[in-house]
C-alpha cells in the first residue's frame, strides 16, 4: 500500500498551471522562464532549424558514451570559458541540461566529504531542492538588499561577511550571470573580491551558467566571471544550460566543466553518479549545439540570434518602465537597472495577488519573465501592475 501526504508543487509550474486552466481571455503569463517571440509565441532559432535539416534522419540514435559526446563537449568548453583560454586542466561530462549539471556537481560534493551549500537569498527555488535531494544541508548567503527592492543593487558587504563565515570544504553556488531571479549581477571587481574569498576559504565552487548570452547579449562577454575563477588558481565546476540561449528547453542539453589538476578523476567520479542515475545522456540536442558551433557560418547566425533575443528583453525593459511610470508618477528606473530574462519588480506577494485576479501572472516574489513581454500585451501588464501598487 502507498501512503503519503501530499506533496507541494513546485511553485513556478504550479503557477503554470494556474495559468493554464485560467479561462479569461485577458491572461497573460509572465511566471516560466523561457523565451517568447514580441508576438508571445516560443521560438525555434533559425540557426538550430538549420542544424536540424543538417543531421537530418540520417542521425545515428545509438547510445552515448557516459560522459557524452566528446567533441560536444570540447566545443562546449570553448564556448563557456572564451576563445584562448588555457583549458589544459578542464575535463567536461554532458549533463541533462543545467538541472542535471548542477545534480551530478552536488552528488560530487557530497562524496567529496561536503556537508552544505550555500546559495543567493534570493535564488533560483530548484537550488534549494537540488541540495538537498543531494543528501546535503542547504543554507543562503546574502544578496540583495531586500528591504529596498526598488533600488535592487548587490548588498556586497554582507554577501563578503557572509563568504567570509563559511567553513573550508563547503559549497556555495554562484550565478554566472543573468542572475534569477534578481537581474542583478556582479560588477567585475566584486567579482574579482569574491573569486578571492572562495579561494582564501577553500569552498568548493559551482557557478551555475544558465543565460550565457541573455544578460550582455553577447555570450562572451556574459563568462566574465567564469574567466575570473579561471586565472585563480581554485578548482572549481561551471555548469552549463543550452535550454535558454539556444532555445532547446526540452532537449535537456548541458554539460558540467571540471577545472582541477584532477580533472579527470573528477569527470569519473561523475561518469560514475551518471552511470548510476540516467546512464548515458540524450543525443539529439547535444547534435543541434554540436552542429551549430562547429560551423563558422551557424555559430554567427546563432551569436546574432542570441544577441536579438537579449536585445528585445531589454526594449521591453525600457517599455515598461515608461508606462509603468507614466501611469505611477513614481520611478521604475530598477527595471532597466536590471539585466538578464528576469525582473524583480518590487511587489508584494499582496500586490502580485491582486494582478493574479486580474490574470495577470508572476511569481510571488513579484519576479516576472520579462520575456514573457510583448509589444501586445505591455498595457494590460503595466495597467494590472499600476493599478496593484496603487
Ligand atoms: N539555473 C538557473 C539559475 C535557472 O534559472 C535554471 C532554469 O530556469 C536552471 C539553472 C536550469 O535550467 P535547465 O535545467 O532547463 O537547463
């Protein structure tokens, strides 16, 4: 007999849900982190339509290697950490997108002896269950000062008191970039302090690269902090999501780069938790990435298409902060402050409430996608909000 109470959903495909049995013909959805065209709909890049015709029904669908497939991953690396970079003591494993990174790199801090990790308050919820389905206790480090959501900047002292106070041998996961679900990132000298304190510490890293590409538009630019940790001398794991930047959600397409003069041992370990967890990873989106930057001519539409995405997000940035402050009379200048998919708008969870009656949908911590944003449906939006914050 199974017995059981029930168990909570996740919040975010929870609110999906709610979304998606809403009858009003008004509704909009600004909850799920993906990708929306300025007429609503999801996105297939052109670059990857391309890569698609180019593997064809020809492709082999035989088994991977555990650790995936090797030049993948090689292309994968080149693409985290820049053109260039000395990746002599980096060893990578495919991963079931970031999800499946950031699992395989807890299990590994698990059996490295690790007993907690650390994450942003606030962050991305998953982090929080990911660490302790890991067998791990989770705790959070301070980041934003969230007593003033309307000037959303980094509460760096605190965060650095914070790193400060951890015990060698534990974990902290820090965003690369993009951050969710703030939009606020690092500068480079904060970032420079904080590959600092890690190191002096002996924590052990996993930076969660989920957006390369959404926060600057520019994919290089966005592994600005992973090439910190890389001219450190520190071990570090950077794990990496193609869900967002190439726009294969349900391909579940990632991979984990080890950094560590025992790189290798490390990647077995993994091979080893992956073997016993999947098997061996999914063929197909690895393929499409595989296809893509392996060729000079898609790799450009992609970096183009990338840039085109980010770059709407931000004229939608700029479009509801004037007609949220013409509509207010009050500044909402945190909104273009921001960078990445996500905004924190500042609203209460009573406000956010009040826009959910009116079908309009963001997380109770008043996040929203912006790329759920659309010239279509920008009033509606910003009426609602306007009218919640009254
Ligand atoms: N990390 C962060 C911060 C995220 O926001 C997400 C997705 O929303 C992920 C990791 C993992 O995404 P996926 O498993 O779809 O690659």
């Amino acid at each position: 007999m199974f017995s059981l109470p029930p168990t909570p959903e996740d919040p975010v495909f929870a609110l999906n849900r709610l979304f998606t049995s809403d009858p009003s013909p008004l509704k909009i959805s600004c909850g799920i982190g993906a990708y929306r065209d300025n007429s609503g709909n999801p996105t297939v890049l052109s670059c990857v339509k391309k890569a698609k015709e180019i593997i064809g029904a020809e492709s082999q669908n035989e088994y991977l290697p555990i650790a995936g497939d090797a030049e993948f991953l090689r292309l994968s690396r080149e693409l985290c950490f820049g053109d260039g970079s000395d990746l002599s003591n980096v060893e990578s494993i495919q991963s079931l997108s970031g999800t499946g990174g950031l699992y395989l790199s807890l299990k590994l801090l698990k059996k490295l002896g690790c007993k907690k990790v650390y994450a942003s308050n606030p962050t991305w919820g998953n982090h929080k269950s990911l660490t302790l389905n890991a067998g791990l206790e989770y705790s959070t480090y301070t980041y934003l000062d969230l007593s003033n959501l309307k000037t959303p900047e980094i509460d760096f002292k605190n965060l650095i008191q914070d790193l400060e106070g951890m015990q060698k041998g534990e974990g902290v996961i820090l965003q690369a970039c993009g951050h969710n679900p703030t939009g606020v990132d690092p500068s480079e000298g904060e970032w420079e302090e904080i590959v600092e304190v890690c190191g002096r510490k002996g924590l052990y890293v996993i930076l969660d690269n989920a957006y390369q590409g959404f926060a600057s538009g520019s994919p290089s630019s966005d592994s600005l902090s992973i090439r910190k940790f890389l001219s450190s001398s520190l071990d570090f794991l950077v794990c990496c999501s193609y869900a967002k930047n190439f726009g294969l959600y349900g391909q579940r397409v990632g991979a984990v780069h080890v950094v560590s003069s025992e790189s290798k041992n490390v990647v077995d370990a993994m091979k080893q938790i992956a073997r016993a967890t999947y098997s061996n990873p999914p063929k197909y989106g690895s393929d499409i990435v595989k296809t893509v930057l392996g060729s000079s001519e898609l790799r450009e539409d992609w970096i183009s298409e990338v840039g085109e995405m980010s770059s709407r997000i931000k004229s939608m940035r700029l479009a509801i902060r004037e007609k949220l402050e013409e509509k207010t009379g009050t500044s909402w200048k945190h909104v273009t402050d921001q960078i990445g998919m996500f905004s924190y708008t500042g609203l209460s969870k009573e406000q956010v409430m009040k826009c959910r009656e009116e079908s309009v949908y963001m997380l109770d911590s008043g996040r929203i996608s912006v790329a759920g944003v659309n010239e279509g449906n920008l009033e509606r939006i910003c009426e609602v909000i306007g009218k919640a914050v009254e």
